[in-house]
C-alpha cells in the first residue's frame, strides 16, 4: 500500500515546471471520486443506467479535453499550415 509519505516524498521530487500538471492531477482525484466501472458490470446494468453513466462520464471527459490549456497549447499548431503547403506542393507536380 502506498502512504502519504511516499507521496509526499515524490511530490517534493517534481520539477517545478511540473508542478501544475501534478497539482491538477491531484486537484481532479481530490475533486472527484473514482467511480470505476468494469465493461462487464456496466453491461449488466439497466439500459438507462448504462445510459446515464456514460453520459456522465462524456460530460467529464468533454469538460476535461476543453479545460486543458496545455493539451490545447500542443495540439493548436501549424496543422493546417503544413496540410496547405502539402497540398500546394502536390499541385506543383
């Protein structure tokens, strides 16, 4: 079993660049209980409780990808950019 201790001592080990990754990680376990699910139990569900969990959880999931300045800092890029050049490229040959 894993203690605080040991938490807290890798914790203390976490780059400071990393901190606010780790901070809300920590945040979110802290902020909203596991509420694990096995495919199999939520097959032997009702079928709108099958439904209303996993609108639940797309509703977590859709709040999470949007809240997310750095996946978003990542992801935002040059994409179309590099997609039009290809293309214009490809129209030269």
């Amino acid at each position: 079993m894993v203690t605080v201790e040991q938490v807290q001592n890798l914790i203390t080990q976490i780059p400071s660049k990393q901190l606010p990754i780790a901070y809300k990680l920590l945040l979110n376990l802290v902020a909203k209980p596991p509420t694990e699910i096995d495919a199999v139990t939520l097959m032997q569900l009702p079928l709108a409780e099958r439904r209303r969990i996993l609108r639940q959880q797309a509703a977590a999931a859709i709040a999470d990808y949007q809240a997310d300045d750095e996946r978003m800092a990542w992801q935002v890029g040059d994409f179309f950019d590099d997609q039009a050049q290809d293309e214009a490229q490809d129209e030269t040959k």
